[in-house]
C-alpha cells in the first residue's frame, strides 16, 4: 500500500495511540515503540489479587476521555470500547456522617448543598457545563491562542485563576467546601497557590456534561480500543521496545515523543536547541501517588449512605485537612492524614467483581520519591470514614512511587500527571512557547500529558500534536 509518509511514535499511552491512529488516518505509515510488554500507558487494566478480580493499574474515572472531541470521533465502540456510569460521580464524607455530594446532575448536586451553597454550585458550573462542547475546542488544545468561544472561555476560565482553597471558601458549608476542596486536589498542588482551582473547575465541568464513567472490562479497554483500530488502519505496534537514544529512531518524516521532556532531551541530546534542552531538563515534576488495590468482600462499609454508591470517594476530611495535606507533601513531608481516592468501579461495571469479593483502587498524596509505606495510613484514612473496612480486606497489594517509574517511565519520581501543575506549566507545558508540541528539532514533537491540555486519557494532547505535525509535513513539502 502507498502511504503518504512515514511516523514514529515513542510510547504507546493514550496521547501516543492516539497520534498514532489521527496520522494512521491521513494516510500516513506508522510505527510505535513502546518500552512495556503491551500498550496502554496509563490506560492498563488486569487480573490481579484473587482470580477473576479487575483491577485499573492507573487511570480509572473518564469525564475527559468520554468528553474528548477527538476520541469521541473514532467510533472506538466498534473497538470494544463500552462506558458505564457509577449512580453517585463523587462523594466527600466528612467525619460524623455527613458528606458532600456530586452528581452527573447539575441540579441533583445543588439540592444536596443546601439553598445557598447550591445556588453558588450552579452560578459557577451551571453555564459553563451547558457550553462545555463548545468550551472544550478552547480549553482542550494550547491554552495560549485566540479563543473560539471568548465569553464562555471568560465565564470558565476567571474563577479557575483563584487559588482552590480560596474558590472552595465561596461556599458556606462544609459538605460544598470539602467536596470542591477534593476535586481541586486533583491538581496534586498546595490549594492556596494561584491556578489550583484549573482542574477541579475542568473536571467539575466536564463531569456535569458527561458524568464520570468508568469503561466496561477496565481502563486497558480505551487504549485497547485504539490500538485495534490504528492496527487496522494499517498501523504497527512494536512491544518491548524502549527507545533511549536517537540512534534506535527509524528514520521518518515525522517522529512524535509520547514521553516527559526529560527522557526527550536525553534522546534528542545536541540536536535539541539549546533553549529547548534546558526548559525540558529543568522541567519540574510534582509529588507522587502511593498506590493500594484492595480486594474486598461485600465492599466498603461507608457511614454515609452515598459513599456506598458512589464510583469515586475523596478521603480527606474537611477543607482545612485537605489544604493542609497538600501543602505538606508538596514540601517532602507525608502528612499523618493524606489525600487519599479511592475507586469503586466495580459499582457502575459488576463484571470486575468476583462473586462477593470486589476491587478496590486507592491512592494517596504522598511527596516526590517517597521512599516509605504509606499503605497503613491509606488503609487507617478509609477505615476512619469506614469503620469495619479493615475486616473485609481479603488481599492488598501496594505500588510506591519508585515502583510506578518501573511500571512507566513517564511517571518520574511516582508523578503519576507528568509534570507539576504550576501556572507556568499548566499554561504552557514544557516550555514557554506558542507551539508546545514542537520540540525545535524540525519533524520531532513531543506529544505527552506534561503538553497541554495536560493529563487525562482523552488523548487530545496526541491528537493535538499530530495536527501540528501534518502542519509541517505540509509546509516542508
Ligand atoms: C494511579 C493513576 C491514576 C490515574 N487516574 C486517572 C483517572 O482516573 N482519570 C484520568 O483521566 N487520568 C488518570 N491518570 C492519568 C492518566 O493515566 C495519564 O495522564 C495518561 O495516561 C497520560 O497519557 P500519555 O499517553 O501522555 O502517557 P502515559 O500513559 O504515561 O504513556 C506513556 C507510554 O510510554 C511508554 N514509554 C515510556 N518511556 C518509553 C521509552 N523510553 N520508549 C518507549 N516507550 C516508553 C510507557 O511505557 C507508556 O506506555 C492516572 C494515572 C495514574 C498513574
């Protein structure tokens, strides 16, 4: 078959698969080296703990991926890719029994903050959920450039340029407060810094749009799903196959790196611009997740009655508890109540259970390149919210931050998003430049979560930097 021209991909993540599979589709000839035995990155499920249990080895909840305008277009369903939605999004409980609550539905979540709160829940989420598709061509591709939808980008984007813990104090009660606080800590950043409200404001947003769905057999089914169809777009897929050096890059017309900038520089070494190779050598990595899969029988025995049917539960306790933990781990220190999320996918798609025995995914906060045992205050956290949890525990199994660089090279030091989240890197990724894909070294780009719109397995930064790769493909020819 005539194709029109040749790509490499290093690494097949959800940003890799995908420019794989968007230049696959302009007809062009791609390879992909990926350094594990199987594809996936971020997005890989298995068996693990008890026969028949189905764990997510990373990424679990998909508000983005369901949402991403790029994977949306593939028709990965032909693919085996299938969505199911938990009954609750998210629940924050609080010590005493009560909890914040977080629905797909905008209103249903306003009712159970209470008059005052829910009508400030409404005011900052109501409109831009409603114009989230149309939000999303503007916040899902480099964030420096002319917006195609200014006053619903202004009416979005003001409130996510205050610190969390301030945007979260707009609200009056604890419940609201806590459960903003929980998703704003997503952003794996001290809440009274400028910006950290960016993300909770984005997942927040995006999850009343489309809710936060877990895909049907494990995450593994979203990159599965791609990598099928970039097979049969004529693709290839070469497994145990890292690549540390230039000298091990085919030659191709385009080559796009779904890495962190670090292990870019290494392998592009001198041929990187100067500037480029000390922005991506200097670019800052966050602190890290401990990570434990529990096996369960008959689940979590939550005092809130929500906790119970909710896909995600935020362990963490009130604002202040959680803003506190925050701001110890981004200074070295593993706080004695962590951050911790837990998932309970099994609830929106029972075929991971094995009979009464169901899988729990946990992690906590914990500093860069924790070295120590955070599985005692990941379990204590639950069991604090959940007296009784400790009982029902069949089996465990825990992942430290030097293991989660084993299992993916991307995640440096356990940075499970590729990179800190602070201004200038959630504005402009590796470095400050209008064209974040292009790594300097004309043809190679850099297509991982550390470009934006950042981490996520929606795959819109791969997306993206194939759009910017076919740009020059044109120009130089
Ligand atoms: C514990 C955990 C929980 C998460 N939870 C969520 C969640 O609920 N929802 C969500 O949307 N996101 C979540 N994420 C984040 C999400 O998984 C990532 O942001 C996403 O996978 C990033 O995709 P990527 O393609 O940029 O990189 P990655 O997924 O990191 O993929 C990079 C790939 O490159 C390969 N590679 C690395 N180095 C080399 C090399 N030298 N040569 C060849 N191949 C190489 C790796 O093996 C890997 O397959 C979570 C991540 C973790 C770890």
């Amino acid at each position: 078959m005539d194709h029109d021209g040749t790509a490499t991909v290093v690494g097949g993540g959800p940003n890799g698969l995908a420019a794989a599979v968007a230049l696959a589709e302009r007809g062009m000839a791609v390879t992909v080296f990926e350094a594990a035995g199987e594809v996936g990155g971020g997005a890989r499920s298995g068996e693990a703990l008890v026969p028949g249990l189905l764990h997510d080895h990373c990424s679990a909840f998909h508000p983005m991926a369901v949402g991403s305008a790029f994977l949306a277009g593939l028709d990965l369903e032909r693919h085996g890719l299938a969505w199911a939605w938990p009954e609750i999004d998210c629940v924050h409980p609080l010590d005493g029994g009560d909890a914040g609550v977080l629905y797909r539905s905008i209103d249903a979540t306003a009712a159970g903050l209470g008059r005052r709160d829910g009508r400030r829940w409404r005011a900052l989420f109501g409109r831009p959920s409603e114009r989230f598709d149309a939000l999303s061509e503007d916040i899902m591709g480099p964030l420096v450039r002319v917006p195609r939808h200014p006053l619903a980008l202004a009416r979005f984007g003001v409130p996510t340029v205050a610190p969390g813990a301030a945007l979260a104090r707009v609200f009056a009660t604890e419940p609201a407060r806590a459960l903003f606080a929980g998703v704003a800590a997503h952003a794996f950043r001290p809440l009274h810094h400028p910006l950290t409200s960016a993300i909770g404001v984005g997942i927040i947003t995006a999850g009343h749009r489309y809710g936060w769905p877990v895909a049907v057999g494990g995450s593994g089914a979203i990159t599965k799903a791609l990598a099928a169809l970039l097979v049969e777009l004529g693709g290839k897929i070469e497994t145990d196959a890292p690549i540390t050096a230039g000298s091990q890059l085919p030659p191709a017309d385009v080559t796009l790196f779904d890495l962190a900038p670090g292990a870019v520089a290494r392998i592009l070494a001198d041929r990187l611009p100067a500037r480029v190779a000390r922005a991506y050598r200097r670019y800052r990595h966050g602190p890290a997740a401990f990570k434990v899969d529990f096996a369960v029988e008959d689940g979590v025995p939550w005092t809130n009655e929500h906790a119970r049917r909710a896909g995600t539960v935020h362990v963490g306790g009130p604002l202040a508890e959680v803003a506190a933990g925050e701001r110890a781990v981004h200074a070295g220190r593993l706080p004695e109540r962590p951050f911790v999320l837990v998932g309970q996918q099994y609830l929106a798609d029972p075929s991971r259970s094995a009979g009464r025995v169901h899988p729990l995914w946990t992690y906590a906060h914990v500093p860069h390149g924790y070295t120590g045992d955070a599985t005692e205050a990941i379990t204590a956290q639950i069991e604090r919210f959940a007296p009784g949890f400790r009982d029902r525990i069949v089996a465990s199994a825990s992942r430290t931050p030097a293991e989660f660089e084993a299992y993916n090279a991307n995640y440096v030091g356990g940075d499970i998003v590729t990179g800190a989240k602070d201004a200038r890197q959630l504005v402009f990724g590796p470095r400050a430049t209008l064209r974040p894909y292009h790594t300097g070294v004309p043809g190679m780009f850099i297509c991982s979560a550390a470009t934006p719109p950042g981490p996520g397995a929606h795959g819109m930064c791969g997306a993206n930097a194939a759009l910017a790769a076919l740009r020059h493909l044109r120009r130089v020819r």
